[in-house]
C-alpha cells in the first residue's frame, strides 16, 4: 500500500460518520460472538449503563457540573414506566415518553435553582434530591412495594411481536444506546457542544460571548434527566422487576466513576467507562472473597496512570508500546 493511500485510509478513519458505523456494526455483531444467554444479558446492562454515563457526561465533562443524584431521574423513569403499565395498563410505550417528558420538566424546574450553586455546594444539592427520590420509592409501599420491589412489569410489545427474551432485549436497549450516542455526538460537535465547552472552561468567560450560562446549563441538565429516564423505562421493561436498591447513592457515585474512568468529555468514553464498571465484577469473580480488592486496585491504577480516561490513556499507551518496538527493531 503506497505512502498516499494509507494518509487516506488514515483520515477515512478518523471521520466520525466512519466511526460511527464502525462501532454500531460491532454492537450489532456482539451476539453471534457472545456465549450463552448470561453474557448476552450483562451487555444488556452495558447498554443502559452506558446511556446513563453519556447522560452524565453531558452534564459534567462537557458542561462541567457535577451531579450526585442521577440515579434518581434514572429511578423516576422505571417506576413511571412500572406503575403505569402495571397497575393502571397505560401502553409501555407512550409511558415512557410520558415519563421522559414528566422528568425532564422536573430536571428543568429543579435546574434553575440547583445550577446557581457551584462545586461541592452543587454536587451536596444534587444528593440531597437524589436521597429524597430514594425515600419516597422506599415509603410509597401501596404505590412502589417499598424495599420489597415491584414485580410483574410487563415486557415491550409491538402488536404480536414481544421482547421477552435476552436477545430481542439486547437489540431493543443497543438500538436505543446507538441512537442516543449519534445524537449526542451531534450535539457536542454543534454551536450547542461549543458553548458547553466554554461554559466548563469559564463561565464568565462564556457570558462575555453572549451565551445564556444559566439557560444553557438548565437545557443540559433537564437533556441530561430524560436519557436517563428513558434508560430506566428500559431497565423497568426489560428486568421487569425494581426495587428502590437499584436508584441510591451508590449507584449514582457509580456513575461518575464510569464517566470519569472512561473519560471526561467523550461520547465513546462513556461506553468504555460503562463497560469495564459492568463487566470488571463479572471477570473478578473467580477471586471470590478478594474481588472488591482487585476491583478497587483496578481502578486506582486506572486513575492514576490514565488520568484522561480510557478513550485517552488506552491509544497513548499503545502508541507508546509501538514506538518501544520500533526503537528496538531498529537498533
């Protein structure tokens, strides 16, 4: 291959439409590769996940607010989704489009005070909200089951065709993840994704350019309370079972280390943060009583040596082993 036709195979790849279409072929691929119904179904989980990372990521790697309380509009998603359709026989559907419209409106009634604080002062507003969700999904017991669940929440259908098995649920949630991930990345390489930038950078600085801070980092926010409601419509339809356990602190601490290992500011880097999180405990599992040791090993390493996240530090130290190789084939 001459020296001009790999320039351009080179810059083929780095377009983002190439990208793309790479990544969501491999997605879709996934199963023919995968062994067994268990595997199918912790990628399952790799794909909600991963659209709550990319919803947090919004927030906090672009627009650079943290938040402490994300699981709980993940949370408000799955019990809109489970009540509704359960209890009252509301189509699943247009359930969670309600829930998403429903929480998003909260996310933006609540954003416009919550966003006026800064730092560790947001970051403490945004947990105090997440731990009241958490106590009204535990003390609503004729409407939630309390700490006991809430069972029997029926599957996605589309007429006769119903999604109640790992495979057809694998492509339903990826189809959503995909879908998410492409308007994501359109709206970080827009004017939207330039001024969310400068709003992380400085927001004195992005006032000066004539941008709404305020306005902007509610509008993200409330985006940012809907992907994740919409992940838990799919969580609640696909398990058909919650309990308030999957929406508390500690999953949305999850969270945030799974934007922040993946890396802060990158669409992809949410799907590798979202994945190792899933999958590192099932790999650890053959460590028994020391996993949490190994894991919690794991990921001090990763921050330590990878301090821009995997989607930065994995190709640098590739490129970095290469070199190595060239250096001594040449010597």
């Amino acid at each position: 291959m001459t020296r001009t036709a790999m320039m351009t195979l080179q810059s083929l790849l780095r377009h983002p439409a190439v990208q793309f279409v790479a990544f969501a072929l491999a997605i879709l691929c996934l199963p023919s590769l995968l062994a067994g119904g268990y595997l199918l179904n912790v990628f399952i989980f790799v794909g909600i996940h991963t659209m709550l990372a990319l919803a947090l990521n919004l927030l906090l790697g672009y627009a650079g607010q943290i938040s402490l309380g994300h699981a709980a509009f993940f949370g408000l998603g799955a019990y809109a989704s489970g009540v509704l359709t359960t209890t009252y026989g509301y189509n699943p559907w247009l359930i969670m489009l309600f829930a998403a419209g429903a929480v998003g409106l909260l996310a933006f009634a609540i954003g416009f005070p919550i966003l006026n604080l800064k730092g560790h002062y947001l970051a403490m507003a945004t947990l105090g909200f997440g731990i009241i969700v958490y106590i009204v999904f535990n003390e609503t017991i004729d409407i939630t089951g309390g700490p006991s669940g809430f069972p029997g929440i029926p599957n996605f259908s589309y007429g006769e065709f119903t999604f109640d098995s790992d495979l057809k649920n694998y492509y339903l949630i990826w189809g959503f993840t995909l879908v998410t991930m492409l308007l994501a990345l359109n709206l970080v390489n827009s004017r939207i994704g330039r001024a969310l930038r400068a709003i992380h950078d400085s927001e004195v600085a992005a006032r000066v350019l004539g941008i709404n801070v305020r306005l902007m980092k509610v509008q993200i926010f409330a985006l940012s309370a809907i992907i994740s409601s919409i992940a838990g419509s799919l969580y609640a339809h696909t398990m058909t079972f919650i309990s308030p356990a999957s929406f508390g602190f500690n999953f949305s601490v999850e969270l945030v280390t799974m934007v922040i290992i993946g890396g802060l500011g990158s669409i992809y880097g949410s799907f590798l943060g979202a994945a190792l999180l899933t999958l590192l405990p099932e790999l650890l599992r053959t460590f028994q009583d020391y996993d949490i040791i190994v894991y919690g090993l794991l990921l001090i390493l990763i921050t330590m040596f990878m301090p821009g996240g995997l989607i930065r530090g994995v190709p640098a130290g590739v490129g970095f082993l290469l070199a190595k190789v060239r250096k001594n084939a040449n010597a």
